[in-house]
C-alpha cells in the first residue's frame, strides 16, 4: 500500500472513482446531480495536480483504489474570524470493489497527518444527508458536526 500525490498517471484512474461518486450522490439527490458525468474532467484534473492548495492523494496497491481531494485555505487578519489554517476534504473515494478493506481509514489519516505537517487548525468537509456509510465512516474518524446547511425545495422537476 503506498499513499501519495497524485500524478498524471493516476488521471483515468480517478476519473472512474469520480463517476462512482457521482453516482452515489445521483441516488441520494437525483434533483441535484446528474446522472453518469464527473465534476472534474480530465483537463481540470491535471491542472489541480500542480495546485498545491488543492493536493489530490491517491491510495496505489499497483493500481489506484481510492483517492482524497483537499483544498487549503487559511484566514488571516478577519475582522470577525480568528487565524486559521483548514483543510477541506472536498471528496474521498474509495474503489466499490475495495471498500471495506480499510483504504478509506488509511487515505483519511494520511490527510490528517498531512494537515498536521503543514500546521492546519483543523480539516472539515461536507456530508450529504442520506449518505449514512460516509456519516458513520466520519464519525468513526473522530470527526464532529460544525455546522447544517438546511434547506426548502421551491421546485420539482
């Protein structure tokens, strides 16, 4: 098992994960997400890999099963908000054909011990209601709800 940054190599790879994710969030919200499509395509995704306040870390046991996007951003000077550093897991994927063997807990920690490298505050990301396994997965991680966005829906297709 080797968790690392992900390279150009990794790009197909990922796109597929991408599909997979977008699919379990087309389940929950068909309202919302399109069906069969990713939110990053392949141009996008080789631009991010030499973003450094977007690091992509991929989990490779000869071949990519899982990977994490983060996003850093830091608040400095606010008048209302005190100096933080966060990381934002914008998205962990792991494989459907190896979930259950631990490679998300792995992928998680590698990101916590690398928010704590680069002196982050704390690291967040969102949930979608419905998505329970990811939920339980978090709250097993130590993870604890900082705030709810709610909403109304006005319009049904």
């Amino acid at each position: 098992m080797n968790i690392r940054k992900a390279n150009k190599e990794d790009i197909k790879c990922i796109i597929e994960l991408l599909h997979q994710v977008n699919m379990v969030h087309h389940v929950l919200r068909p309202d919302l997400f399109k069906p069969h499509t990713t939110k990053y395509n392949e141009q996008e995704l080789e631009s991010m890999l030499d973003d450094n306040s977007k690091p992509i870390f991929v989990y490779d046991d000869g071949g990519v099963l899982g990977y994490a996007f983060c996003q850093v951003s830091e608040v400095k000077n606010h008048l209302l908000l005190e100096d933080m550093k966060t990381l934002y897991i914008d998205d962990i994927c792991v494989d459907e054909n190896a979930r259950g063997k631990h490679v998300g807990k792995a992928l998680y920690e590698y990101v916590r011990e690398y928010a704590r490298s680069i002196d982050c505050n704390n690291i967040t990301l969102n949930v979608w209601e419905g998505n329970t396994p990811a939920w339980h997965f978090y709250k097993a991680m130590g993870m604890k709800v900082q705030k709810t966005t709610m909403e109304i829906t006005l319009k049904t297709k």
